[in-house]
C-alpha cells in the first residue's frame, strides 16, 4: 500500500485574523486531514521548529497542538524520528467521525441564525438545495 512519508512544514494554514486560538486550528485541521485519507499513518510530522518556522508563529503554540494531538491519540512519538501520525484506530463509523468535525462550524451557524432570529426552516431549506446543487454538479 503507501508507505510512510514526511510530511512538509507547510501542511497548517492559519486564519490570523480568526478568533480561535492557533493552536486549536491546528489541531482540528490534522483531524480533518486524517479522517479524510489525505494524512496517513506512519507519516512522519515537520519538527515543531519547521512548523514555527513556516507559519511565523512561537514553537510553543506548536508545541502545544502537538502534545494534544498525541494526549488524543492521533499523534505519537517515535523514538530518533520525532512525531508520527498514529495508526488509526478501528474507526466504528467513519461518518460519525467526519460529522463531528463538522460540528463546530456547524454550532456556529446556528449562533448565526438565532441571531438573525430566523426560523429554521428556511434555512434548512437553503442548505438542502446547496447539499443536493453539489451532489448533482
């Protein structure tokens, strides 16, 4: 199958002007990477120091999305080789798994939508015709 690789240090893009923690866009955009095959296990992960590097932002920051990302499970450590991504855990429902990560975004629309003070209905209405104008395209 595919073999192990490195991965480069340019594999987060980081919304600056975003309100969530750096650290935290990290750790959700490796999970979206795993859970959709773009990320495999056995790639090796770019030193903390490449990271900082890239993205201009403290080591620490790195640090710290990677040790949560192993206190999760989806990193570990391999000894002389630094990070690896994990091997993945029998996965029960891989669409649960991607429907999880969807959830914040999620949670943030409905925010937007009460504070619209529109109905739900509507809504989801419009968000069915996007779902099936893309699933026909």
């Amino acid at each position: 199958m595919s073999s192990s690789r490195d991965l480069p240090a340019d594999i987060f893009h980081i919304a600056t002007g975003s309100s969530e923690p750096i650290y935290r866009q990290m750790i959700e955009q490796l999970r979206r990477l795993i859970v959709g095959g773009q990320v495999h296990p056995g790639d090796g992960m770019p030193s903390v120091r490449m990271v900082a590097g890239s993205l201009g932002v403290n080591p620490m920051t790195v640090s710290k999305a990677y040790s949560m990302l192993e206190a999760e499970g989806l990193l570990e450590r391999q000894r002389g080789m630094g990070m690896i991504v994990a091997s993945r855990k029998v996965q029960v429902d891989e669409d649960q798994a991607k429907l999880q990560l969807l959830k914040p975004s999620m949670q943030r629309l409905a925010l937007e939508v009460q504070q619209l003070k529109l109905a739900p209905e509507p809504v989801i209405t419009m968000f069915s015709e996007m779902l099936g104008s893309e699933i026909k395209k």
